[in-house]
C-alpha cells in the first residue's frame, strides 16, 4: 500500500457528490444521520468502487484500509469468498419466488441455538425494522405504551434522534436515561408508575458496563413488569457470537441483531422468549422483502465462518494492539487525545478542553491518517474486521504517528 502525503485525487468522487446533490436527499443534506456524517469536507473520499477483505477502493482508484466497515456491517472483511458465494447460490436458484426457503427455517434454527434466552426468531430487512418490531410485541404483551430507551435504536418515530415531522405525542411516550447510572433508570421508572411497557438499550456503546449495570438494569425493570430488549446491532456477531447476552451472561426478554449477522447483506432479526414472540398474531408487522433468501443464505454462511471463534478472537486481538499503539503514540506527541471503545469497536478522540481546537486537531489527524490510505471515522468508532492483519494495524500506526506529527503543529 503507497502513503499518498501530498493529498488524494478525489475528482470522480467531488464530481459524483456534486451531481449527486441535485436529486438525492441524503446527499443534499450534510447530516442526515448523524452529524458531520461526510467526515473532514475535502479529505475524504464520498464514493467507492470495490472492496476486498479489510481493504477498499474509491472510484478514482485509491486504496484504503478500511475502518469504518460500512458501519460494522462487515465482521469477515469484504466480499468474503464462501459468503459471496453462499449468496450466489441463493440467487441462481431463484430468491423471491413466492415460498419461504430452506434458509429462512435453517437461520431461524440457528439464532435460536447461538443467541442465549432466544426460543423464537422474527426475520426482518434492517435494524430498524427489528427494535421497531421489539417495541410493538412489548407492547402488545404488556398492554402499556411507554418506553424507556439508551442508544441509538434506528429511525422510526418512536426512536427518532431529531423531531422533524414525529407528532409530539408519539415522542412523549419515549424517555432515556443516563447510561452506567442505575440510580437514574430507576428515577425514570418511578416518574411513571406501571406505564412502561419495555426497557430497550444498546448494551453498549464507547464505555463498557459497569459491573452489575446490565444485570441491575434487567431486574430493575422486571421489578416494574416491564420487559429487557437488548439492541444488538453492534454487538452481536462481533463482541461474541450470541452477543452481549453471551459476553456478560445476562438475559433480555428480546433481542435485535443485523449488521455483522451476514456480513453486509441486509438481513435482521428479533429474537426473544417464546410467550413474548407470541404477539406476532395479536399485531401487525410485515416486510415487503420478507421472503427475500439471499441475505439469510449469507447470514448461514457468515455465522459458519464465525462459530468456532477463531476469527472473532482474532479481531479482539488485533483491535487491542490498535488500541494500545494509539494510546503510546498520544503519549509520546504529547497531545491531548484517549482511547476510548471496546477493542473490537475502537475510537480515539481528541480531549483539548476548547471544543474548537479538538475539532482542528481532529480535522488534522483524520485528513492526514486518509491521505495515508486509512479510512477512520472521526466522530463514530471503529470497527475491527477477520480480514484485518497485523501488517495492517502496523500501517494504521504508522500512519497514525504521522499525522500526529502533523496534528501537534495545529495544537
């Protein structure tokens, strides 16, 4: 892979964002997922060609290590060999054909072995098709509307992170609460007495747990007869196989996965107690796509490249010797900057305590690790892939080092 230090050709790219801007609503919106979306404005690349393993390519042909891993969508590495052609398989057969396929019942029977409390499996399309899911049968179980929710749960009103056409009263069944902070989940349970009908939380993001805090959070809102939805989107398939209830051994009445379960192909599931899982027949949720097998022949394929945990240990350790080269690096320039996230899902953010030169020194750091050929997201972690080598975190390092070079002299 060759450093490009004198900054990256990106003419197709700016090209295609420009006519882009013009007739797609996300591109003419600069934020509309989360804020500064598009990363450093100039530096970095908007659109890609192809990818391959833990590398990709833009459409003017440059080369990048890849770290953002299309929001944690890719746990193998890109256009993994027996996933892609699990999928080609499926489509040669015919994929949408009127029938549920074989897949469908195998997927199913595997979440049910792999995810711990998991007796049922609803197969959805995306992430929030499944906590919307989750919320609507906690719902109907419990006979109550409020929810309490910590994270970012997906799109739909009820989880919506802006209040951009959602009717106010829709919102004012929805509260959060602080995270790691027991004594305030139990404050928002008691301000609404018999009300709430689900707790739903990623069970985490950057910070870990604190000890006793999922578990805690369980029996808090069982207390309350309420039910434990777990959003695993970003820790299922990648912390641990069956997730964060395996990692720490706690149990959530549902749980929601997508994103690393196939390894890029779109594909989601809720899975739970049986009695819970039940309300399917008392409500309404339905899919357009819900017949659609590619994806779940390809989440069969991800979860047999995942099983024996050879590769998912193999990208805890790879993320740890990130980590840990990161923070020795921050030390030695001297600047202000932590290591935040779990090795799997690493982040280093900057810490100077005037938000305006955290931003230059941010902007200085994640232009220059780009012009290096290493993609970095610079306000959302990370994500560690199989395909990763230590070659690769070696060049991450390497890049790293420079462009703190180049980041102190803005400091």
């Amino acid at each position: 892979m060759t450093d490009v230090v004198g900054g990256l050709r990106l003419d197709t790219s700016v090209e295609l964002l420009a006519r882009g801007r013009f007739v797609d609503a996300t591109l003419s919106e600069e934020d509309y997922v989360i804020a500064r979306d598009r990363l450093v404005e100039g530096a970095y690349p908007v659109f890609g060609e192809r990818g391959k393993g833990a590398r990709v390519w833009d459409v003017d042909g440059n080369e990048y290590l890849d770290f953002i891993l299309a929001y944690g969508t890719v746990i193998l590495g890109h256009a993994d060999p027996a996933v892609t052609a699990a999928a080609q398989r499926e489509i040669a057969d015919g994929f949408s054909i009127s029938l549920r396929k074989r897949a469908h019942v195998e997927l199913a029977e595997k979440l049910v072995e792999i995810i711990p409390g998991s007796e049922r499996v609803f197969l959805l399309k995306t992430g929030s098709d499944a906590t919307s899911a989750a919320v609507r049968l906690a719902r109907a179980y419990t006979d109550r509307d409020r929810v309490i929710r910590w994270g970012y749960n997906g799109w739909h009103d009820w989880a919506a992170q802006r209040p951009g056409g959602i009717p106010g009263p829709v919102q004012g069944y929805v509260d959060t609460f602080q995270y790691n902070d027991l004594d305030n989940l139990r404050a928002v349970f008691e301000q609404h007495p018999g009300e709430v009908a689900c707790l739903l939380l990623m069970p985490f993001e950057l910070d870990a747990p604190g000890p006793g805090f999922l578990q805690g959070a369980v029996d808090l809102a069982h207390e309350h007869d309420a039910l434990v939805v777990f959003d695993e989107m970003r820790s299922g398939f990648r912390m641990a196989l069956g997730g964060a209830q395996e990692l720490y051994r706690v149990r959530a009445d549902l749980a929601t996965f997508s994103k690393a379960m196939a390894n890029g192909w779109a594909v989601s599931a809720l899975t739970g107690r049986a009695d819970v899982m039940a309300m399917v027949g008392k409500t309404h949720i339905s899919s357009t796509f819900y017949s659609n097998s590619v994806s779940m022949a390809a989440a069969l394929a991800t979860i047999g490249e995942l099983e024996d945990g050879v590769k998912l240990a193999h990208v805890q350790v790879m993320g740890s010797r990130l980590q840990d080269g990161l923070a020795e690096l921050a030390d030695r320039h001297g600047l202000p900057a932590r290591v935040r996230g779990m090795p799997q899902m690493p982040f280093f953010e900057f810490t100077h305590p005037e938000p305006g030169r955290s931003r230059v020194l941010q902007d200085a750091f994640f232009a220059e690790t780009t012009r290096r050929g290493v993609l970095l997201h610079p306000t959302h972690h990370w994500f560690i892939c199989a395909a990763t080598t230590n070659e690769d975190i070696e060049h991450v390092l390497a890049a790293a080092n420079e462009a703190m070079t180049v980041a102190a002299r803005s400091a």
